[in-house]
C-alpha cells in the first residue's frame, strides 16, 4: 500500500498519528480466535525460588510458527485491503516465517525478503510455509530496496515487522491473553515483563494492559547491547542508529516510530540486561521448565533476576516470546 | 526391609506373586494428590504428519523431579513401615533424583548409591534435594554391596527403581491420567506406548489400562540396543543378561522380575528402535515441540515413526518419560 493509501485507510499521513488503539487489540484477539493457541501459562517453583518473585511463563514458543509473531501477521493479513493477492516483507527471523504462515492459511502468496547470511533453519521455515524467498545483501538498505523493487513488480502488499498498527494489535492479544488467563486462576499480575525489539509486542502489551488494567506495571526488557530502546525512552528522543552485540538476535532492530509512541504513554519503565544475565535466565529456563525457547525469549526472565529489587514478592508475568533456535547453539549458550 | 519383612507385609515370599493390583494404582492416585503433578497433553500438527497419527504426548517432563519416577518414588515414601527414619537406593539416574526429593518431602533422610562416573547434573540434583550421597565403583555388584553395607549400618528402608510394587502402582498413575484427560476430550486413545527399562512404567501402565479401558492397546517401545524385555515377552523367559548400547541411558536396565510377570500379562507387545529412530524423534520432539526431553523419552515416538503400519490413522497416547539431560549433548544427538 503507498503512503497515500494508507492515508485513505487511516484518515492520516503521519505514522505518529497512525496508532492503533486498544479496542483493536481486543478486535484482534476475535479475528485470531481458533486461528492461533491460546497458549499455556507455566509456573515452577525452582524459578520462583531463583527469582524471589511468583512467576507466570506465557508461552508463545508453543505459539504457531513457533513465536507470537504469527499473531500480528495474522491480524494484518486478515485485514489486506480488497483485492490482494500477495504479501511481503524482509525479515531474518520469525517473522517472515510467522508472515508466510499466515499468507498460506489464507491462500494468499507471500514472497520474503531475506539477507544471504539468514540462518539456513530460519529459510527452510519460510520455505516450508510455502513462501517465495528472494535472497539480498545483509544490509538494511538491501533489505528495503530489494523489497521496493518487488512491490513495484508484484504489487504485494508489505506486512512491516513491528511499525504496524494491525501488527501491533495483534501483538497485543498475549498481554489480553495474560490478564484473562491469571484472571481465571484468581488474580491480576503486579508486572508484565516483555522484551522490546523493534516494539511491536511491547507496544501492543502496554495497549492492552493500560486498557484492561491499569494498576498492572508494564516493564521492557532489552540486551544492554542494544538499548536503543531504553535510551529513546529516558530521553525521550527516539535513537534510531545503534552497533547492536547481543545473542538476542530477534532484539537487535531499532523502535519503530509508532511503537515508540505507544511505549512512551503506556510502558512504566524499561530495564537492560547483560549477555550473561540472558545466558543465566536461558539456561535456568531450559534446565528447570524444560522449555527450548531462544536467546531473545530468555531477555524478560533475565530482567527479573538481574533486578531482583523490583520484582520481589511479586506476581510477575514473563513473556516468552519464541522458540526457535539452532539447536546446536544450545552447549555455548549454557553458563 | 529384609525378604522376612517384607513377606509379612505381602504375606508372600516369592516376588512373582508379590504384584500389585489395579487397585493399588487407584490408591496411589489417591495418595499422590496434591504431591505430584497432574502433567499436561500436549499436541502438535507437526508430528501428527510426521506419524501420520493422532499424537497425544503425555508431559511427565514437567513432573516434580522432571521425570515420572516422582510417582513411584513418593508411592513408596507414603506406605513405608513405621518408624522408617531412612530411605536408601542405588541410582544412576532419575531414581535417585525422585527418591531424594520424596523423602525430603516427608522429612525422611535418604542415602542414594551412585557409581563414580554418575554425570555430574545427576549427582547435582540428588544432592540439591538433600540426599546423601555414597559413591561406589560403576558396577553392578558393587551398587548392590554397598547398598547392603548401608542398610546394615544406617537401618535404611529400600526403595527399588523398579522391582517394587509399590514403584509399579506409582507409575501406573500416568496411565490412569492419561485416559481420565482423554476421556474429558472426549474420547478413549487406541494405543499407549511407553518405553521399557526395568518396565516400572510399562507394567503399570498395562496394570492401569487393562482395569480401566481393556480397549486400549498397550504397546511398550525399546532400543534396539538393550532388547532384553522384546526377548523376553516373546520367548516366554525373563532376560537377565545383556549388554546394552543406546543412547537411551534410561533404559539400559533388564526387565525386574514383578515388571515382567504384569507385563506378560497387560500388555500387548513390545516394539524396537534403532539409535537413528531415537535421534529422529528426538530431533523432532525439541524443534517442533519445543519441549526438552532426555533420550529415553523419545523411545515412545521414535516407535510410532518405525512401525507407521501398526499406528496409522490412530490415536497415540505417548509418554515423554523426562527431561534430565546433559544440555551440552544436543549437537551431537540430532538428526
């Protein structure tokens, strides 16, 4: 879709005015309703001993595809504008497969734009969706011009990563999940803890959370080594160049402009972590949950024990965001 | 508890007649209420094309211990002569893991038996529930002796990993979950495969199913490489010697003689595994499951992706027996 377009949809140009509100959040969750899991919320008392805090684990490395990404693709793709035929995107990670997913469910074509040093596991997850993959240079500007000339050709549609609304509020339905699911069990977490990359999950928790309960703290959790995000947030100036060093690799992308938005109004505060507090929490996570989630889901958890002082005593929510990884990374990452 | 003991509880000398009953599952369900888990199903469209089945896997990976001993270990523990101050096992593995943490439970001491070259996360979590620990050399004979060497000097009660039928009607408890939360989906599985070691698990698994729903069919699935229970099921004669080559460490043991005695009678047969079904399964198990099972619970599913004739178009109750594992053999145990 061009920009003006887009403004024929929206009613506005700017992408700061562009901001998906909460009712889409809750919109959402009914279009993705039988579409994705509701995933499962685990607790374990060796974690909750680690972390001097109740823990609630939500899952979505048992989400479709893998990682919740495969919420905001299908909430953007059940919403393409009348006629579309193809989608598209660039992406290394999750979600070009979560993208290529939801295109097929859909029978839709999606092509995926991915660097020629994306992990082989990741290209044979899009492939196996049925995606096409049109390889690039390992350059954002690779990514972005590949892309253009590909819409200009095809007329795809782009479903963006993170700086979406539809992709936002779709992110959005897990902090909405959390809340109804602890509901059900008899009461509202203190915290929720997501990690932020690009922000679509962390602006989509805030979204919901600021929505359905207030009183709920809503914390970011970043690698040190990529905390463009805290950095925008304290400053209040969106940092949009960062050299990112982390193991996270589905958080070394900057905010996005309508994420940044949404953060600086509903998000209470966002924490870094250190490679090794990602490599502690990762490794207490596999061993004590028995759950093969990757670096970047780890980063939430990590947060809880790296600032035991905010969390202690508390029902904390921990967003675990993806579970897929080369297995044979596993031995270097334990500590 | 010596053999004169033990006949006045039994009122049987001979440990052929000395088997449990169904009964004896009910009650340990009953027991084990509110001490253990009641694990989960888990189910994944993935496998359910790999198998070309319908694959309920049951979680006792996310049992207390991480393993389905737990049930045994604290069956056992809860029915144990009067005054019993002290529990003593040997093992090498989850055993040792499920007894220490039963006895710490009811504020019993326990004293495990390891060989010198037990993996050191073995040793870790004995220890970590607060058991003692007294090393022996890697053999047999010398588990047992030093065993013996213990009971005498410290009174210690013995809880057998498997021969024991208090042990069985623990480990029938997973079986009995299993058609309970089928049932409440509606429905009655046509198989429940479960791996055979000393055959704790597969005998009260056979005990349970034929009680509850003689329907269903009980398979158990072993190595290749440690076949003695297929040698013994179908030559009539309980297998005593072998020299076991798996990956599977949890099922190196030979078949005790109660185990043998119900299996003969529950259950329907007794499938093998190659080294590359296991690995296969496994590999499949952590990526598309994302669930971190140790080598022996992939037995179960590696049996129904070797023998698809006997399973297709079914439905698969499989147990994942546990999920303590050194994280550093991943690479070199996938396929």
């Amino acid at each position: 879709m061009s920009k003006s377009d887009q403004a024929l949809v929206t009613g506005r140009e700017n992408p700061e005015e562009d901001l998906p509100m909460a009712a889409e959040v809750f919109t959402a969750a009914q279009v993705l309703a039988g579409k994705i899991h509701r995933t499962p919320i685990l607790t374990s008392r060796a974690l909750n001993t680690a972390c001097g805090a109740e823990i609630f684990l939500k899952c979505e490395h048992l989400q479709k595809v893998g990682a919740f990404k495969a919420r905001g693709a299908a909430n953007a793709v059940a919403q393409l504008p009348a006629g579309t035929r193809r989608v598209a995107t660039h992406s290394s990670g999750n979600h070009g497969a979560a993208l290529a997913w939801a295109a097929a469910e859909q029978g839709l074509a999606c092509t995926v734009v991915m660097p020629e040093n994306a992990p082989a596991a990741k290209r044979a997850a899009v492939a196996a969706y049925g995606a096409d993959i049109v390889l690039c240079a390992p350059t954002l500007a690779a990514r972005e011009g590949t892309l253009a000339e590909l819409v200009a050709e095809t007329g795809a549609h782009v479903v963006p990563p993170f700086d979406d609304r539809r992709v936002i509020a779709g992110q959005g339905t897990v902090a909405q999940e959390i809340i109804g699911q602890c509901r059900e069990l008899g009461f509202t977490p203190d915290l929720i803890v997501a990690p932020v990359g690009g922000g679509g999950l962390l602006a989509g928790t805030g979204l919901a959370a600021s929505a359905l309960a207030p009183e709920i703290k809503v914390l970011g959790a970043e690698p040190a080594g990529a905390d463009d995000a805290q950095r925008s947030f304290r400053s209040g100036q969106r940092v949009t160049e960062q050299t990112p060093e982390t193991i996270a690799d589905g958080l070394r992308t900057t905010l996005g402009v309508r994420n940044y938005s949404i953060i600086r109004k509903t998000v209470n505060d966002i924490v870094t972590v250190s490679e090794d507090d990602i490599r502690e929490a990762l490794t207490l996570i596999w061993t004590r949950t028995k759950q093969l989630v990757e670096p970047s889901a780890a980063v939430s958890l990590a947060a809880v024990l790296a600032h035991p002082a905010r969390f202690k005593g508390k029902k904390v929510a921990v967003v675990l965001t993806g579970g897929n990884m080369d297995l044979t990374a596993i031995g270097e990452l334990l500590i």
